[in-house]
C-alpha cells in the first residue's frame, strides 16, 4: 500500500497559483490525512487565499516577518513537506539542511534558464518563443535543486509580462496536479543530476529591461517589446519606463498597439493630415508611433515632475 | 458610458455579464490576468487612470461594482 510519508504539509505562496494548489493539496489531505497549513508571508490587494482556506477549513498563519517565518520552520520537528508557489521568501540553508523538511518549489521559467527574479519578463525581453513553469526541489543553491516536472507554454508577439504569468500559472498548477501525489509518497530523486554552471546569470529584482528606459529613436519593435516585458499591470514589480520628449524626462503611464484606421478616426485633429503615418507624431500627453500598414503603437505619457 | 464598459467586459469574459453573484474573483469567474485586462481596456477607453488601491476584490465583484468604480473615478 501507497503511503504518504510527510506527518504535515505547509503551503506558502500567494496568487491564483497557490489558490489552485490548496485545493488541490486538500484533496490529498482528506486522503493520506497529513496536517495542512497555509502561510500567508506576502499578499496583494487582491489576495484571497485566507478566505479560500476559511470555506476550505483549511489551517492557515499569516507570517510577514522573514526571521520569524524562519524561526517558525526550524522548530518544525515533524516530518514535513513545504510547498512554495508564487512565494519571494527564500529559504535559508539552515531551513533546506533540516533532516525532517523537504521543499518543492515553483519557478516560472523553463529552468536552467533564468533563475531569480521576474523571469517572464526576461523570457520576453529576450525574444523567446516559449516559456514556463519548473516544480523542483529546494536546495541552497537558488533555483538549481532537481527538477520535478517542466511544461512550457508559448510567447507571442503580443504577450506582456502579466499575461505569461497567468498562462504559467495556469501551465504550473497542471504540473502541480501531475506531480504532487508523487511527491507526498516520496517516489522523486531529490538529487541534481544535471551540472548548473556556479556562474550562471542570477536574475535580481533590481535588474530592468533596457534600464527602464528607451529613445524615441529606438525601433518599435524595440519599445513595444520593452513595455511589454515590464508590464505587471498594476503591480509595481518595475517603475515605468521612461523615455525624453521634447527634451523633458516622461514617463510611460500607458500604451496600446492600436488600429490605424479607428485611431485616425478618434484623433482627428492630430492624425487627419496622416492617413499614412510614417513618422512619429507627438501632441501633449500621446505619441504615436508607425508599428505596420495597420497598426500604431500609442504611448501616454506624464511629465515626471508633476 | 455604462455600454461601453459592458463591452469592454464581454470582451475580456463574457461571463461577467451573466454572473449575478457578489465575489466574482473569489469564485473564480474571473482571473487575476483578466482584472489587469479590465483596468488596461478601462483606462485607455476613458483616458483615466485607475489607481492601485482601486484594484481589490471588492471593486470586481461584479459588473455592477467595476461600473461603479470607473463611474467614481470619473467624477472625482
């Protein structure tokens, strides 16, 4: 008989992603019984995983402080498995070395590429026509244990940052639903058998596209790729991308690859003399720039001393 | 005005539009990535811009309530 050999469960994670694992994590508890626990270390405003685990009846702590969150597993002395999805707290070696604790985790990227922060948007700004979601399991190395399971999904020409993340999530959690039976009955190798180069590239949270700026010079293809690798919505993951327009430092508030056509109709007054844009047009809070036969790429922007 | 946001809305899912419920994140009619695309499409049609705090739960419950929220922006 199959049995699973973790005695407790904790979850930690924040988003759609952590949501679909409680639930599915659930199913699994009312089948091998192991304590469950979710921990909210990180949440958003529109975070709802404390009232999913209250219909749930799911356990849950709410740790927004990093050494306490690391006090909290390293008195863990049950045999223990963490699952990390959607979550930016790091595991020091001490909690990883515990005898009683394993961790998988979730990274969205198509591991060994992109390791660290904000790899959707490097996947992008880097032209790749794929990307995804690695479960693998946590070593002290960041982002460089064995991997479990990898599914891809793919990059337009159109995607934007927030988008890819949803379309790994959504990637991840199928992966999640593979593995995850597997994993409480212990049948992984936990060890790395592939080589990760010491020296590879560690993306940081401080690390921006392009430096978070670009010229009007640049190509379009260019800004429109920049704009949509750091775009996160309204989170704040980067600060907008700035550009000089009319030799004042803007910053981009908004932008949208709009048709030509509907976009001279609506703009009359600035694009009537333009039926064939060829260059770009600058009034006081848009630009517009040529993308192709069809399209123009509309900018708005702010001033930064407002 | 109100039209314009129902159309926007039916783009992104048209479930909202039938969904007479009051949590409409919470039960999963709509994703996170779906409620960024509201806000983009909101701002751009009514050249506004719909500030972070705005972007909780509450203000998406239904479609009623994104009307609302873009209806007190607007005013303000």
């Amino acid at each position: 008989m199959n049995n699973c050999v973790y005695d407790k469960v904790i979850i930690i994670g924040y988003g759609q992603i952590v949501n679909d694992c409680i639930k599915t994590l659930n199913e699994y508890r009312n089948k091998y019984g192991f304590e469950y626990i979710y921990i909210e270390y990180e949440n958003t405003s529109i975070s709802n995983s404390i009232s999913l685990c209250e219909k749930e009846g799911i356990n849950y702590l709410q740790i927004g402080d990093k050494q306490k969150l690391t006090e909290y597993f390293l008195e863990e002395c049950e045999k223990t498995l963490i699952v990390s999805a959607g979550n930016f707290y790091i595991f020091p070696g001490n909690v990883v070395e515990k005898d009683n604790i394993t961790i998988i985790n979730f990274h969205s990227a198509l591991l060994p590429k992109y390791p660290g922060r904000n790899a959707q948007t490097w996947a992008i700004f880097n032209g790749e026509k794929e990307a995804g979601a690695t479960w693998h399991f946590v070593t002290k190395e960041l982002d460089a244990g064995k991997y479990i399971i990898q599914k891809a999904c793919r990059i337009t020409e159109n995607t934007k940052a927030y988008e890819l993340t949803g379309e790994i999530m959504k990637v991840a959690h199928e992966a999640f639903v593979e593995i995850i039976e597997n994993v409480l009955l212990d049948k992984y190798e936990k060890i790395q058998d592939l080589y990760i180069d010491p020296n590879r590239k560690i993306y940081k949270g401080k690390d921006i596209p392009g430096d978070g700026r670009f010229n009007l010079t640049d190509s379009v293809d260019y800004i429109y790729l920049l704009l949509r690798a750091t775009d996160y919505g309204k989170s704040d993951i980067f600060p907008p991308m700035k550009t000089v327009i009319n030799d004042k430092e803007v910053i981009i508030s908004s932008y949208r690859l709009v048709d030509k056509d509907k976009e001279i109709n609506k703009n009359e007054n600035i694009l009537s003399q333009s039926e064939k844009i060829t260059d770009i047009i600058v009034d006081e809070k848009s630009v517009f720039i040529p993308y192709n036969d069809e399209k123009i790429l509309r900018l708005r922007y702010k001033n930064t001393d407002f | 005005m109100e039209d314009r946001i129902l159309e926007i809305l039916e783009e992104v899912n048209e479930e909202i539009l039938t969904y007479d419920g009051d949590d409409m994140y919470g039960e999963g009619v709509i994703t996170s990535v779906e409620v960024l695309d509201i806000v983009s499409y909101i701002e751009d049609e009514f050249d506004i811009e719909i500030d972070a705090k705005y972007v909780v739960s509450e203000n998406f419950a239904n479609k009623e309530a994104i009307i609302e929220l873009v209806k007190s922006i607007i005013e303000d």
